[in-house]
C-alpha cells in the first residue's frame, strides 16, 4: 500500500472514532511511520484504543494507565518494561512473544496469537486467556488472580505444578491430557472434550466441576467439589450419585450431579 493511502486511511479512522487528536502529527500517526516520541506522549493517563489499527510495535519506555487494547492490530512486538495500568488486549495478532518485565494490573488477553510460553516475571492482576493460542507451556508455581482460559489449545498437554487459579479454570477441547496433583481451583473447572483420563487425589474445586465428554472412568479419593458436578456423555453416567459420592469420600460433592 502506497504511503499516501495509508495517511489518508488514518486521517480517515481519527476523524470517525473521534478518540484521538485529528492532527498529523499524533500518536497513533507517531507510531505508524516511526516519528519520535516527546518524554509526555510516552506516557498515557487514559486508555489507548490502537484495536484494527496498522501499528506495528510501540516505543521503548511507553506505559499506558488505563487498558491498552491492541486486539486484531498488526502489532508485532512489545517493548521490554512495558507496563499497562488496565487490561492488555492483544487477542488476534501475530504476537508470538511477551516482553521481560511486562506488568498488567487488570486482564492479558491472549486467545488466537501464536505466543507459545510465558516469560517467568510476568506480572498481571486479573484473568488470562489464551483460548485458541499456540502456547505449549506454562511456568510452574503461576498463579492466577482471576479466570485462566485455555480453550481449544492444540500445543499444551499438561499444566504445571502449583498452579493456582483464584476463579475459573475453563480447558475445554484443550490437548490437555492430565492434571497437576496440586492443582487449586477457586470457581468453575470445566474440562469438557479434554483428553483427561483420570483425577489427581486431592482436588479441590471450589466452584463446579464439568467432566462432561471425557473418558474419566472413576473419581478420586479426597476430591472436593463446592458446587454441581457435570458428567453428560461421560463414563462416569455408569454410576449412581450415591456411588459417586461414596467414591469420594472423605471427599464431597456439595451440589446436584448431572448427567
């Protein structure tokens, strides 16, 4: 695409969104062809909307106060050091790496990027989700403030020991084909369509647990569950809900099981 047409593209978007400057000369013009930052523009008070834009990657030294999304954007990279007050969204790019000494105080959403591991001192505040990403590991002892989404993820088979997930644990139609003995689960676990095949001992869960569409032929010893547990179209339909809950023992399942 010719230069010209690109500017007039921009010019065109600034003046429809009405969120930035109509000016040449802004950020989002800035960042598409490369034109220095002042020491104030480096720094955002508010959100930053760059989502369908043509940017490509951001200035060293940049923070943002507010959320940053960048959702089906053409970024490529993120500077290291990066820190967003909010929310990160960068769901849809071809990011396939995060930054050293990336924080996020709200959400990272990640689902359908090619990123593929998770640096060790990332740091965020709120849920991640990177349904549908090409992510193939997990760093151990992670723990999750929020919801972990790991839908639909071709590339990871197992989850690391000591991960920790504050609400829900949705791992739906993942490759995943066991789970850690330690892992802690504070809302909904729901492993529907996974390869699982069996329960670690210990389990807690403290929301519902969804094992509906797997091969998971008996339940664990100790395993705790705070609310229903699912089990439609699952091996498990062979036995009574009173046999599911002796199964258990002393273990419980505190809700109504479904089948």
């Amino acid at each position: 695409m010719q230069i010209e047409q690109l500017k007039k593209i921009i010019d065109f978007l600034e003046k429809k969104e009405g969120k930035i400057p109509k000016e040449k000369g802004n950020l989002r013009w800035k960042m598409v062809f490369n034109e220095p930052f002042t020491k104030k523009e480096l720094y955002i008070k508010d959100d930053l909307y760059l989502n369908h834009s043509n940017i490509r990657s951001l200035p060293e030294g940049f923070k943002v106060w507010g959320d940053l999304n960048l959702a089906k954007s053409h970024i490529e990279s993120l500077p290291e050091g990066l820190k967003v007050g909010g929310s990160l969204r960068l769901g849809y790019t071809n990011i396939a790496s995060l930054p050293k000494g990336l924080k996020v105080g709200g959400d990272l959403e990640l689902l359908e990027t090619n990123i593929t591991s998770l640096p060790e001192d990332l740091k965020f505040g709120g849920n991640l989700d990177l349904s549908g990403s090409k992510i193939m590991s997990l760093p151990d002892n992670l723990y999750i403030r929020g919801r972990l989404g790991l839908v639909r993820c071709e590339n990871l088979t197992s989850l690391p020991n000591g991960l920790k997930v504050a609400r829900d644990l949705k791992l739906t139609f993942a490759k995943i084909t066991s789970l850690p003995y330690d892992l802690q689960v504070g809302g909904y676990l729901d492993l529907t369509g996974t390869n699982i095949k069996s329960l670690p001992e210990g389990l807690k869960v403290g929301g519902r647990l969804n094992v509906s569409n797997t091969n998971i032929e008996s339940l664990p010893k100790g395993l705790k569950i705070g609310e229903n547990l699912l089990i439609y179209k699952s091996n498990l339909k062979k036995y009574t809900d009173e046999e599911l809950r002796e199964m258990v023992k002393p273990g419980f399942i505190k809700g109504e099981i479904f089948r």
